[in-house]
C-alpha cells in the first residue's frame, strides 16, 4: 500500500509518502517539505500566533492535496514539541481539524524518542548490539538506549536547535556571551540526564538522527545526501570540537555557504552544535554514525507492524 506520513515539526512540515507492505523496508516514493519554523513564530505568551496558526493551515492543506495526487491510501498526521509545549496547542488543533479535516496526533518527547529508536533499530539491525540515539530537532532533542527494538530509556530534552536560536541566540553573528552562556545551559540540561542513561551500561553503537547531524557530518567532510542512503558517514567528537567556534563566528549567510547547510536552516547550525557536542561529550561518544532513518520512519514501520501479514 501507499502510506503517508505528515510530520509537523517544530521546523517544516512534511510529507513523506512511501510504497511498504508489512515485513519488507518501506521505500520512498516521494517527498514534500514546507518550511513553516513554529518554533518561532510564538508569541511572547508562547502561544503559536494567528499568522503562524493560518500558515500552519493552508500548509496542511497543501500537503494533504499532494498525499492525494500521489495516490496515498492512508496519511499517518503527526505534530511535535512546536505543537505540543505551545499555550493555545488545543486551539490550534482544533483549528488544524476544522479548516482541514485533518487531526493531528500530539505526539509526547518519549513517543518521540521511542519511534526514532525503533526506526535506527530497523535499518541497523540486531548486530548493532546496544544502540544510544540521539536526535536534534527543532524544538528538542531526544535521547533513547536500548539492546531491542523498544528502548530502555528514553528522555527528550528542550534543548531543540530552532527553540534555542529564538530564545538565546538572537543575534547574526551570535554575541559571544550569548553562546557561552547557552553552552553552559545545553551541558546542564544533558549533565541532568546522563546517569539514567549509563546504568544501563555503555553502548555498542551510537547514531545521530536528524538534519542537524547529517548537516554537522556533511561539514565535517561526509558523503552527500545525493551519493545515496547507503554510504557511511559519520561525525567526530574531535572534528565537531573544531567546528563549533568557526561556526559561532560566522553569520547566518555564511554558514549558508558551507557544503550541505540550507539557507533555511543555516541560524539554527550553531545551536545545534552546541547540543551535538555536549551531548556527545558527556556521554563519551567519541564517533557516531549517521542514520538516514528517524521518526517519519518510525511513525511508518509502527503503522506497518499493525496491519495483518498479506
């Protein structure tokens, strides 16, 4: 069958549609992307504002007349923490439904974390023995540890790359103050919630999810995205540490330059960093591998785990 999923993110909105039946790998038939940047169309009350709620319709509605054009059966509709932790989320939902048709599923930041374990889960398979994930949105970043397909912890953090440029970071160049004082917030953040991870003992293998890890990897001299899904690529501790001071010295229009990085998305970079590097510190991560599967994916192969074998 020919699914969908809508994925409204905390940074685009976006849907993914795919050919899958139950027992084989879901492939990818097409690719629609808006970006729509809830994170920062908040109001000072933290409510998503009128502009933003109207645009966040007529987007939904765009992407639903494409899932139809491309013959989808069935639309998996989702949002994350932009919805989520908004004030007027229950309004926006409602409005969402009544202008669209379309009732998006809140998803929580542990729903979140477990369905981007299970997606890592399935495309490195069993032999990646116990696997730490880590995933950078817009809005939060989610960690999951586990030796099955459900993890064994999971946590998710608002340490979100969009969430933190707003909130901290409002300056292009960023003020050199401003970033010391977001990395000393970022490593408490995670500090927090390292020894529910450890006790379970180290991992085997750890992963990045997430456009701001693939953008960090591709920087740091990874494959890119057009040579295909299956290419390794991988990001340093070591290489990262010597990016992030580059990064926090250019401007957003710089950083749109770099190899891999969308104009986009380009604010957002140094947040990121910050929060792949601390996070990869304070774990002890020394490497981690880039999984080009992470929630759309998970959101898809739990719909598929559910339908009857054929």
């Amino acid at each position: 069958m020919r699914l969908g999923v809508l994925d409204v993110g905390s940074n685009t909105v976006h849907l993914l549609v795919v050919d899958a039946h139950p027992g084989a790998r879901p492939l990818p038939a097409y690719s629609h992307k808006a970006e729509l940047r809830l994170a920062e169309l908040l109001d000072a009350d933290g409510a998503i504002s009128e502009a933003g709620v109207a645009r966040l319709e007529t987007t939904v509605r765009e992407a639903m007349q494409v899932a139809e054009d491309k013959g989808v059966e069935d639309v998996l509709p989702f949002a994350t923490s932009a919805v989520r932790e908004a004030a007027n989320a229950e309004e926006v939902l409602r409005r969402v439904a009544q202008e669209t048709g379309v009732k998006l599923a809140v998803l929580s930041g542990e729903d979140e974390a477990r369905l981007t374990f299970l997606a890592a889960r399935r495309w490195l398979g069993w032999s990646a023995g116990r696997l730490l994930v880590l995933d950078i949105g817009g809005g939060s970043l989610e960690i999951a540890y586990g030796l099955d397909e459900e993890p064994d912890a999971a946590a998710s953090l608002p340490l979100g790359a969009g969430r933190l440029t707003a909130t901290a970071l409002p300056d292009d160049p960023p003020d050199a103050d401003d970033v010391r004082a977001l990395r000393r917030r970022v490593r408490a953040e995670i500090a927090r919630e390292v020894s529910y991870f450890t006790r379970y003992g180290s991992p085997d293998h750890v992963v990045g999810t997430s456009k701001t890890f693939k953008q960090l990897a591709r920087i740091a001299g990874a494959a890119r995205s057009a040579d295909g899904l299956y290419i390794q690529r991988e990001l340093s501790r070591k290489t990262l540490e010597e990016w992030v001071p580059r990064l926090a010295g250019m401007s957003g229009r710089d950083r749109a330059a770099l190899p891999g990085v969308s104009e986009g998305r380009s604010r957002q970079l140094l947040a990121g960093a910050l929060v792949a590097e601390a996070a990869m510190d304070l774990f002890g991560v020394e490497t981690l591998d880039i999984c080009p599967w992470a929630l759309r994916e998970g959101v898809i192969l739990r719909r598929l785990d559910h339908l009857p074998a054929p």
